[in-house]
C-alpha cells in the first residue's frame, strides 16, 4: 500500500511545497471541513464582501501542498473569477475561467499522456473508441451551447467571450472524461452544468432557484476535481467506479 501511494505521488502529485504522507488525510479533511463551513457561509444571509470567493480560497491554499501545480492555478483563477462575478465584471468573470479551465487542461493532458508513456506509448482500440464516444458527447453539449445560449448573448464582446469559453469548456470537458476516472469526469460535468444554468438565467430566460443550482454544482465540480487530485485515496467500498 505505501509503495501504491508512494508511486501514485510521483506519478500525479508535483505540488508547490512538500508535504509528507501521514498529513495527506489530516489536511485534506481539514480542507474539505473548512470548505462545507465557508459554503454553509455563503448561503446564510451575511452578505460578507466577496464571500462567494472564500471556499474555493481554502481549497486553493490546501491545494499548495495537497495537489498539482496546475490545479493550484485553476483553483487560483477561479477564486479570482469568483470576485470579478461578485462585483459584476462579467468579462473578467468569463475571462479568468477561461484560464482556470485552461490550467484544468493542461493538468488532463500531462496526466493523460504520462500514464500512456507507462504503457510505451501504446494507444488501444478501446482508448480510441472512448475518445470517439467522449467526443461525440462534448460536441453535444457544445452543440447546444452555440445553438441556444451564445445567440442569445448581447451581440459584441460579450458574445465572443462567451462563445470562446464555451469551447474552453468543453476541451476541459473532454480532457476529463479521457482520465477515466469519475470523480474527475463528475466534477467536470457539474463545472458544464453550473455555467450552462448560469449562462440560460442570464441571457435566454430566468431559471427556477437559479442561484442555488449554479453555487452547489459549481463548489462540488471544484472539490471533486481537488480531492481526485491530491494522494489521498478514497477507500475502496466508497470509491466511484472506474469506467
């Protein structure tokens, strides 16, 4: 088990400082409790300055020692992106996201192509057929994207950046679901969930408890995707099925 975890650190985990393997569990649940408090925070009628931002703040300076670099950065823009929403820069809001989903990228794509360096370098039939049938369901949702929401975006800027991050989205997307591995590929369908709802309330027509399905969508895709990719390992009886 300890030679399993040890290879598992190496293999995913080049975060920013060092953290030895018996803290791995006592921060990630220190985490993810500071986490569900500040998110029980935000939903209570406080109306703290830029409280929107503060969970995904805890998850970020956890992530320091708990995950990859590149996820830090995500978790990095993504708060930022939090703030620009809570003072209603839609632009900046769209436009930090767009980087965070790219640091999300790039953490899939060298995740993807080092475990198929383990295998040297070989690509199977099945890998293929996951791809095709990955894509075809991203192109999908894209398909949506640009058919209902991004028309129906103020012609303009806006609809350019929308329109650009629709894509940034779905590359996101799609670099998740080839990890195979359903927390990541989870989180990032409840990521293309919470903006899809946030993008319809705001530019095609207003959604029935709209708030609440964008915020609790949106914190869970951003600890899922943190807690797949700290060591941590999810115990066997509890841990989501591989596919």
């Amino acid at each position: 088990m300890q030679t399993k975890c040890y290879l598992r650190a190496n293999f995913e985990l080049m975060a920013l400082f060092r953290l030895s393997e018996k803290c791995v569990k006592p921060m990630a649940f220190s985490a993810t409790g500071l986490f569900i408090a500040l998110v029980a925070i935000f939903f209570l009628p406080l109306a703290l300055p830029y409280e929107l931002a503060y969970p995904v703040v805890a998850l970020f300076v956890a992530s320091l020692w708990l995950t990859p670099w590149e996820v830090s950065l995500a978790l990095l823009f993504s708060a930022m992106g939090d703030v620009a929403g809570s003072a209603g820069e839609i632009l900046w809001q769209i436009g930090l996201f767009a980087v965070a989903h790219l640091w999300y990228i790039l953490f899939f794509v060298r995740r993807y192509f080092a475990k198929v360096d383990k295998r040297d370098g070989k690509v199977s039939r099945r890998t293929v057929v996951h791809l095709s049938i990955f894509s075809l369901c991203v192109l999908a949702v894209m398909a949506v994207a640009f058919a209902l929401v991004v028309p129906a975006i103020p012609a303009g800027v806006v609809r350019i950046a929308g329109g650009a991050y629709a894509v940034v989205i779905c590359g996101m997307f799609l670099m998740a679901l080839l990890q195979r591995s359903s927390l990541y590929a989870l989180g990032a369908a409840l990521f293309v969930i919470s903006d899809l709802v946030l993008a319809w309330n705001l530019f095609v027509e207003p959604v029935e408890n709209a708030g609440a399905m964008i915020m609790v969508t949106y914190y869970l895709a951003q600890w899922l995707i943190f807690i797949r990719a700290t060591p941590y390992e999810v115990p066997h009886p509890v841990r989501l099925l591989r596919f």
